[in-house]
C-alpha cells in the first residue's frame, strides 16, 4: 500500500468515527426534537389585544394548506378574494392531492412545519390534532370579531371542544337524490318528490327499472361507501356511527340487499366494487335513475354534461329520502373546517384569512364556485342555484330542516369508520348475514372505544 | 452464451407467446384507456377499443398541469440519484466482500435491517430531522434521502460475493492497491450488475411518489407521479388523463431498460475471467 | 511478526472502511438514525408530537391481543410464504429462458418486466376483471375444465388472498428476473463447459453448477422477497381495500393503520419489529448457509 492511500485511510477511519458518532447523537436528538413543538400549545397567544378590524400594519406571508388546486377553483378564488382585500396579508398555498392530504397535513403539523392555517379534509380527524394541542382555540377572536357562530346552521357546535373553539366550518355538503328524467319520462312514472321515504324511493326504484344486459336501465344507485346505506340509518340524527348496537342500521342493509340481489334494482355491490364503477360514470352514462349522493356531485355533473361526456342531460335534484317518522329536510352530511395552527407566529394574519374565508363575503365567492358554504342561508344559496345548468325546483330541494353528521367529531371515529368500512363489505358480499355483521359491528366497536 | 438448438428455440418461443400477452394486458388497458373518456374507463365488460377515441387527452395533460416542469424535476431527481447510487453502492459493496475487517458483518446487518423496517414507521422522524435542517421543499431532501440506499450496497455486494478472489490476488501480486482493483478489475465485472442496479433505482426514483408528496410542497418542484395524481380530485378522478399521463412516463423507464438489458447477454461478466 | 500482523489487519481494517464511509454517512444520518430512532418508540407510546412515555413492553402486549393484528399476521405469513416461493421459481425460471440468443430478446424481456411498472390502477383493473366471478376469463376456464362452482376471488373472503398472491407473484417476477439475469452473467462459462466434458447433462449442470454459483443472489432475492412481501401495499389496496372485511389485510396495513390513523407510533413500531425480529431471522440463517456455500467469503 502507498504512503498516499495510508493517510486517506488515516483521515477516512477519522471521518467515520465522526460519523459513528453522529449518528447515536441524531437518533437520541429525535426525542428532544419534539420538545419546542409540544410547547407550543402553551404559547396561546392572547388575541384580546388585538382588534380584528385592525389588519397587521407590515406585510405577512401566511401559509395555507389546501388540495386540489389545480383542479378546483373553490380555494383559489377565496384566497385571490382576500388578497385583493387584505393587500399587505400574501397568502402561500401549499398543495396537495386530495387523496393523501389528511397525511400530509398531519405529517407536517407533526413534523413542525411552518404552516399557519389549515382546511381539514376529513372533519372528524380534527380530533386526534386537538387532543395534540395543534389548533388554536378561536373563541376569543370569534368574540372580537363580532361573529354570530348561529348563522353556521350548528356546524359550528361540532367545533366546540372542551369548551374551546378550534376551527371554523367553512363549507358544507349533504346528501340529496339525484334523479335521471329521461328514466322516469321512458317509465312513465313521476319525478320524485322532497318528500319520498325510503320505501317510497325502493317502490320507485321497481317501477323505473328497465331493459337488460348493457342497456339495462337501474331505478337506483348505491355506490360502494358504507355512507351510502348507513348514513340512512343515523340521517334522523338519533343514533351515531359511535355506539354499541347498530341495529339502527339494519332496515338500510336489508333494503340495500333486496334491491340488488332480489329486486335487481340497483346493480350488485360486488360488481361495481370488482369493475372499480363510480357513481358519476353510471349516472352520465343514463343507467341510473336515482342516485343519493352528495352536493358537491352536482357541479361536477354540470360541467359533464357542458363538456359533452354526460350523456344525461336532463336531471333533477331532490330531497334525500327519509326515514318513516322523520320530517323530511333531514339529511346526512359533513363540513370542511379551517383552522389555526397553534404553532403559527402569524396568528393574526391567519384569523384575518379565516374570518374572511368563513365570511358572508367568503361564503358568497366560494357560492359562485358552485360550493356550498357552511354559512348556508336563503342568499348563499339563491347564488348556488342560479348557476347556470341548475335544474329548475333546485332551490327547494336543497332547501334543509337539519344536517346531521356523517362522522361526529370525537375520539376513535375514524377507527370506527375504518371498522364499518370492513363490515359493510361483508354484509353487501353476502359472506355475513345482516344480524351477523351488525353483531361483529357492535362487539369490534366495544373494543376500539374501550 | 450459446446459441439454442432450433427445437429449443421453437419451445421458448412458444412459452413467451403466451407469457407476454398476460404481462402485456395492463398496458393493453392503459392505452386503450387513455383514449377515453373518463365515463367510458370503468365499464362492464371492459371496452377494448375505444368507441371515439380521445387523441385530446394527450395535449389536455399538458395544458391542465406544468407536466413539462413535473418532467423535468424527475429527470433532475432520477438521473442525480441513480449516478451517486452507483458510485456509492458500489465502493461499499466492495468494502463489504471483499476487505476483511472486524465488525464489517454487523455493519452489514445494520444496513439490511434497515430494510426490512416499514417506512411508514419512521418517516416521521425522518422529516423532523429534515424541517430542523431547514431541506423540506427542496430537491435536496430527496436526494439525501434516496442516494444513500441500503439496498443498493446489498445488491452490489452479492454479486461481487461470487467474483473469484484470485482475481484480486493476481491484481494484488502485480501492484494495484484495493482502489485500483475496484475501479480496473471489479467495476468493469460489475457491469450487469450496475445495470440492474441503474434500472432499479431509476424505476424506484422515477416511480416514487410519497417522497415527493411529503418533502415537496411548491408546485414548480413537484414530480410526475405527484402531477399524475392531481388528476385524481376529491371528488371525481380523471381516469383518461390518468392513464394518458402514465403511459408518457413509461416511455423513459422503457427506454432506458432496453438500453441496459444488452448487459445481461453480452457476457461482459465473464469476459474479464479468460484475460 | 505479531506486531506486523497487527499493523496489517489495522490497514486492512482502514481501506476497508474507507470504501464503506461515502455511503455509509449518508445512510447513518438519514436513514439509520430515524430508524434507530423507531426501534426505541416500540417501547413508548408517541402520538408523534407530543413527548413520549416509556411503557415497556405494552405495546407489544397490546398488539397480541389485538384481533386485527393477529388476522393480518395469519395473512401475512401464508402470504409471505407463497409469493416467495412462487417469485423465485418464476423468476429464475424466466431468467434461464431469457438468458439466450434470440431473435427480439429485448422485446420479451421488457414485456416480462412491464407488470413492476405498471400503473398500480390498470393492474388492479385487469386483474379483478380476469378474475370476475360470472363472466371473468380465470372462471370461464375453470367452468371448461369442469369445476361447477368456480370461486368468487376478490369479492370471496375466502378466495381473495390466493388472488393477490397470483397478481404480486405476476408483477414481481420481472423485477427478480432482472436480477437473476445480471447474476447468470457473472458464472464464468469455463464451468459449464468443464461440466460439458465431464458428461453431465444439462439438468445436472443446473442442479451443479448453476445454482450453486446463484447462491449469493438467492440469498438476496429471498431476503428481498421477504422483506418486500412485508410491504406489499399499493397494489393490494388498489385491487381489495385489505378486504373483503380482513381477508386480505396484512401486518403493514396494521402499521400504516397504527401511524396514519391511530396515532399510534409506538404500536406501529411495536408491529414492525415484529415483522423484523422474523426478517433477522432469515437473515442470520441465510448468512450462514451462504458462508458455507460460497467457496469465495
């Protein structure tokens, strides 16, 4: 060996040495890593002091965390209509899909990212970042903003944990019954009504299905989602998805079964799953009748239908069925909150974006957008209607008593959801009976909440 | 390598006749598919050819999101990771089968335990350490966390496992020090495998997307695969773009193992023996 | 002499560290240390931000008597099991009959190494569609060969796995391939040809001499198969959810379960060490088999 390669060894085992022990150092730096982060809850910032009709004097860049902005305007256009308000505030998005957000999102707030306010994607995992102390409480800016939570039609009151406020409802979705009128008209049967129950809706499905094999015409639409026959059983907002006897849910998952398998009414779970079918394919494609499904379908299904690919042109929009001995105007649905992130040191430049995007202003932008806004009231939703391609009587169908929950906010929901998810497929496969899957339901929700 | 007798040429070819048309049927869907419209992607019984096909999708990927700027950062990312892989797999392989130190199996074991751990478990830590050095939204987060891979070092050192010793005594006894036999006698004998290790990392690096999905977080800096999915919204996916896109960023991965295939029947390996 | 034995094992020590560093700082700080890191959180419980807590072995505890944890740890071994066994024959199989001189090699190999490119999606699309339960090819070929009732696949509890298994084993068998590939080059032909004189046959020169100059990539493959049959996950979720209900979930569904919905870091960790204590083992015995194996460590 040369003397040359015997002083690179030299300095190169140095080196390594250095490098051995850097690397036990890093590992236990991990756990000290978390400490500034996990005080930060404690640096809740008194926001008192500072009025909220008072913008910050200097120029502030707040970063948001959102999705899909390259293929939805919603966001977009509610941060270009603050900016254009609140000139010294820059808002910097930070984007992601949509189907990997919600790790995103708490992957960042973990990790002690400087984001500063944040849309939650799933409401209900808002509950695991309280229990970490990442959202500031809003309560005493919501005072001092002078905001009236009531004109939230209550989804405001699922923010309110532990008598804190930690993020406000921004917009909104609910079920409704989308129907095809070309269907009904080939069927001779009238439109449905905002006033049809499940049975009614099942009795309608028998009347308008028609035609076999490819042409087959479906009276109804069930996509593969637990929430498309559970919601049923919790829209009277007498039961939750949390509970330890979900037979509540069982007149749903007998009607869901006798409308596939016996009726042939609505095309089997196990096809639709195996064939990877979405709802919106079967609904442009005029196979389908009726289709409870959520608001934001309907935009989406006029831009279709502009764009030639939705060859059903001529649709309706109802209210979503309801239960025997529910008023009608209950529906299921869910909210998409924003919310502080307790780290932030803009904190008032970002209640400044939040106000405004949860504003009547903010409310009305987002409106044209064809989203509907937490704020949900006879203005709001005279704009979303008016939108071109509406079909006519949308006003009244859209029109709601009550918006119960989906998912409430609270502990383990989300591993409660996963879990029904599971069971759903069972039951809808045929490989346990209803009594069975609703028992294994009720024994495996008893040991996540336990 | 020698050539088959004509029966035996026959019989392969009648294997891979039917072999390929099963591994080919996804690519025979994404292309059929990415001529459609999105009502038209999933149906029953799936529609081969589509009825009107959808040329547009091909441009429309290009005008909905930057896929020119998406391109070119995977290029970036892919060629630079993949060029310090193989340099530095490959000096470690050569340190680990071939220099007899104390220790040096144990440290091996670190890097294939290292493996078999889920990154889900510690991606988080991974990021705290990587926002602490202020690298979250850059490039270079990527390329530190990729180039160093243990399974690269694992490759190379198993192939280099079975390289005759002599070879490296007979170099030894005519006064080439351990780095010149790596870089005159084991490189050049290495070379089918820092082909396979080349086409694995670019398809690995090309492919990734929760990478990029996490560290990334400015639009002029996303990849592909991040670009792909933004077709998939929260509501509605656009299966024909999708699929469009897809088969775009396969034509690189393709080109380039069709390229560095030759090295599997060149006998480049063996070669280097009969000298 | 002594101290002259010492100064060169020193020396060797050295160059054979140096050849080791370039990589190895990079892999201590970014990879090494966070994992090291995820060995210590299956002792603590951590929701990933605020501090953790020591509980000892409680997580360990708690995933055993988790019933989740238990199904996908049935699943995952007959699955690892067979999409092992299965990729390694097919691999070395494919690799034996691409090793040749043949007109349009290029193509058959690219076509063989397609599936661990494909799109996840149309993977997962082709394959539920061959396997549809009615009208599906898969089925309507086990109808002609005469079974009446032919099994549902994907949407069967009890059939879903075998599925998965057929579709993992089909996209991965190229990558393996590839790498069986690389290795038949390194076998210097002179054996083979030693072998010729001697009489032996073509099985006999597999059985002699091919396979036992493998044996360093076997070794590999199989640690890579194992490893990587521990987490599959992209593929099976795209095809079956981890369902129907459990059918298909494994040990890594669990743990991304654990990290991304639970907030559960220090069970997540607890379920990967589970996982690593059995990769360890195949390790440490294959890194025995190999040194008696390989004439050349």
């Amino acid at each position: 060996m040369t003397k040359l390669t015997r002083i690179i060894s030299v300095l190169v085992c140095a080196a390594m040495l250095a490098g051995c022990a850097g690397a036990p150092a890093a590992a236990t730096a991990e756990p000290q890593a978390q400490a500034p982060a996990a005080q930060a809850p404690e640096a809740t910032a008194a926001p008192t002091e500072s009025p909220a009709t008072e913008t910050p004097a200097e120029d502030v860049t707040i970063k948001v965390s959102l999705w899909d902005a390259e293929t939805s305007p919603t966001f977009t256009s509610v941060i270009n209509a603050f900016e254009a308000k609140f000139p010294n505030i820059k808002v910097q998005p930070i984007d992601t899909v949509a189907a990997d957000y919600t790790n995103k999102l708490s992957v960042m707030l973990n990790g002690g990212s400087e984001v500063d306010a944040f849309w939650i994607k799933d409401a209900d995992t808002i509950f695991g970042m309280v229990n970490k102390g990442q959202t500031e409480d809003l309560s005493s800016r919501v005072a001092a903003s002078g905001v009236n939570l009531a004109d939230f039609n209550g989804l405001a009151d699922s923010f309110q944990i532990d008598g804190k406020l930690v993020a406000m409802p921004f917009r909104t979705d609910y079920y409704v019954l989308f129907y095809n009128k070309a269907v009904f008209d080939a069927a001779g049967v009238p439109y449905p009504t905002n006033d049809m129950t499940w049975a009614q809706f099942e009795e309608t499905a028998k009347l308008i299905t028609a035609g076999e094999g490819a042409d087959k015409k479906y009276g109804a639409h069930f996509h593969t989602w637990q929430a498309c026959v559970e919601n049923w059983g919790v829209q009277d907002g007498k039961n939750t998805i949390l509970s330890s006897d979900y037979s509540f849910f069982k007149p749903y998952y007998e009607m869901a079964l006798r409308m596939q398998d016996v009726d042939k009414t609505a095309l089997d779970y196990a096809t639709l799953k195996t064939s990877n079918i979405h709802y919106s394919s079967q609904f442009y494609s005029g196979n389908v009748g009726m289709l409870p499904m959520g608001t934001w379908f309907a935009t989406t299904l006029i831009d279709k239908i502009k764009s030639g690919e939705s060859t059903a042109t001529d649709w309706g929009i109802a209210t979503l069925p309801h239960p025997e001995g529910t008023e009608a105007g209950y529906t299921v649905g869910s909210t998409t909150p924003i919310a502080i992130n307790s780290a932030s040191t803009k904190k008032d430049a970002a209640w400044e974006f939040i106000n405004f995007v949860t504003s009547e202003e903010g409310a009305k932008t987002i409106a044209k957008d064809g989203a509907f806004p937490a704020r949900l009231n006879p203005d709001t939703l005279s704009i979303i209607v008016s939108a071109d391609g509406m079909p006519e009587g949308a006003a009244d169908a859209l029109t709601v008593k009550n918006i119960v929950l989906d998912r409430p906010i609270a502990d383990k929901v989300t591993e409660i959801n996963q879990m029904l998810g599971e069971e759903h497929g069972l039951i809808m496969l045929g490989e346990l009976s209803v009594d069975e899957g609703l028992a294994e339901m009720a024994e495996r929700a008893a040991e996540i909440l336990k | 390598m020698k050539e088959p007798s004509r029966s035996a040429k026959i019989g392969l070819y009648a294997a891979l006749c039917v072999i390929c048309p099963l591994t080919l049927l996804p690519l025979a869907w994404m292309l059929s598919s990415s001529l459609k419209l999105d009502k038209d992607v999933f149906t029953i019984p799936i529609q081969w050819i589509p009825a009107i096909p959808q040329w547009g999708n091909y441009i429309k990927i290009w005008e909905k999101i930057p896929l020119g700027v998406f391109t070119f950062n995977t290029f970036k990312l892919t060629i630079i990771i993949t060029l310090i892989q193989l340099f530095t797999c490959s000096f470690a392989a050569y340190g680990f089968s071939k220099c007899r130190f104390k220790g040096r199996d144990a440290l091996f074991l670190c890097y294939v335990a290292t493996i078999a751990i889920p990154w889900q478990v510690y991606m988080l830590p991974q990021y705290t350490m990587m926002n602490k050095m202020h690298l979250v939204d850059s490039h270079m987060s990527l390329i530190l966390l990729h180039s160093f891979s243990a399974f690269g070092v694992f490759l190379m050192r198993q192939f280099m496992v079975s390289i005759p010793n002599e070879l490296l005594e007979a170099a030894r006894i005519d006064g080439l020090n351990e780095y010149g036999i790596y870089a005159r006698i084991i490189l050049p004998l290495s070379k089918p495998a820092l082909a396979s290790l080349s086409i694995f990392t670019f398809v690995t690096i090309w492919n990734d997307f929760m990478g990029p999905m996490i560290y990334l977080n400015t639009t002029e800096k996303k990849t592909i695969q991040v670009g792909i999915r933004m077709f998939i919204s929260q509501y509605s996916a656009e299966y024909g773009l999708i699929m469009a896109a897809s088969i775009l960023s396969l034509v690189p991965v393709f080109t380039l193992f069709i390229a560095f295939q030759r090295f599997f029947v060149e006998g480049v390996a063996t070669s280097g023996l009969k000298g | 002499m002594q101290k002259k034995a010492f100064g060169l094992e020193t020396r060797e020590t050295l160059v054979g560290l140096s050849f080791i560093l370039p990589n190895f700082i990079g892999f201590a700080v970014f990879i090494l240390a966070p994992v090291l890191f995820s060995f210590y959180l299956s002792v603590n419980s951590w929701d990933g931000f605020r501090p953790m807590e020591f509980v000892g072995l409680d997580n360990f505890v708690q995933i055993f008597k988790d019933r989740v944890f238990k199904r996908a740890m049935v699943n995952t071994l007959q699955f690892s099991v067979f999409t092992i066994v299965f990729t390694l024959v097919a691999s070395l199989a494919l690799a034996m009959m691409l090793n040749q001189k043949l007109k349009g090699i290029a193509i058959f190999r690219s076509a063989i190494f397609f599936p661990y490119v494909a799109s996840i999606v149309a993977v997962a699309v082709v394959w539920n569609m061959l396997f549809q339960k009615d009208y599906g090819p898969i089925n309507a070929f086990l109808r002609f060969l005469g079974m009446v009732n032919p099994p549902g696949w994907t949407a069967s509890t009890k059939y879903a796995l075998p599925a998965v298994i057929i579709v993992v084993i089909w996209k991965n068998m190229g990558y393996y391939m590839v790498i069986y590939l690389a290795a038949l080059q390194g076998i210097p032909p002179e054996l083979h040809e030693a072998a010729m004189i001697d009489g032996a046959s073509a099985i006999d020169r597999f059985r002699h001499v091919t396979l036992p100059m493998l044996t360093p990539t076997t070794f590999f493959t199989v640690m890579m198969l194992t490893i990587n049959s521990f987490k599959v996950f992209d593929l099976i979720y795209a095809m079956t959810e981890g369902g129907p209900g459990q059918a298909t979930t494994l040990i890594v569904n669990y743990i991304y379960n654990q990290a991304f919905v639970s907030w559960n870091y220090g069970k997540a960790s607890a379920a990967s060490m589970v996982l690593f204590a059995l990769v360890a083992t195949v390790t440490i015995i294959q890194f025995r088999m190999e040194k008696k194996w390989v004439s050349y460590m």
